[in-house]
C-alpha cells in the first residue's frame, strides 16, 4: 500500500526528472528567440517565418542531440522508482 511520503516523493522526483529533461530544448529556445528578436529589432525586419524557422530549427538540432540524455534520464527513473513501486517493492 502506498503511503502519501511515497506518493509525494515520487511526484517530487518525476517532476524533477521533467524540469531536467525539458531543460536544454527550453534554453535554446529561449536564446533564440532572443537573438531573432535582438536582430528583428536591429534590421526593422518584422517577418514571422523570421521568429518561428530558426528557433524551430534551434529546438530539433538539441532535441536530436539531447535524446540520449532525455532517454537515458526518464528509463533509470522508471526502472528505479515506478518499476519498483508497481512490483511492489
């Protein structure tokens, strides 16, 4: 039976595990959006493919660069807390 100090605990943790994992696509993101906008400010240029290709761009490079990273993360937190938890150990 699962107490709520085991139940908060593991939500603490996944979440946790969401924050780290979403971290890096949330920063390139964020950098680059701000670099587009620095430089949409700088160049007077007000073209929304400008805001929306590069960062899309920004986002799929790190996320293909990070899926081992993201992978790696969310298995050793399945196989050392949920799995556990459903075997019930």
């Amino acid at each position: 039976m699962m107490n709520e100090i085991i139940f908060y605990d593991t939500l603490r943790e996944g979440l946790w595990n969401a924050v780290i994992v979403s971290l890096p696509i949330l920063t390139v993101a964020l950098v680059a959006g701000i670099a587009v906008g620095l430089f949409q400010a700088l160049t007077s240029i007000q073209e929304m493919t400008l805001t929306f290709v590069p960062k899309l761009a920004a986002i799929l490079g790190v996320f293909w660069l990070s899926m081992g990273f993201m992978s790696d993360t969310l298995t050793a937190y399945f196989q050392g807390t949920i799995v556990p938890l459903i075997a019930g150990g």
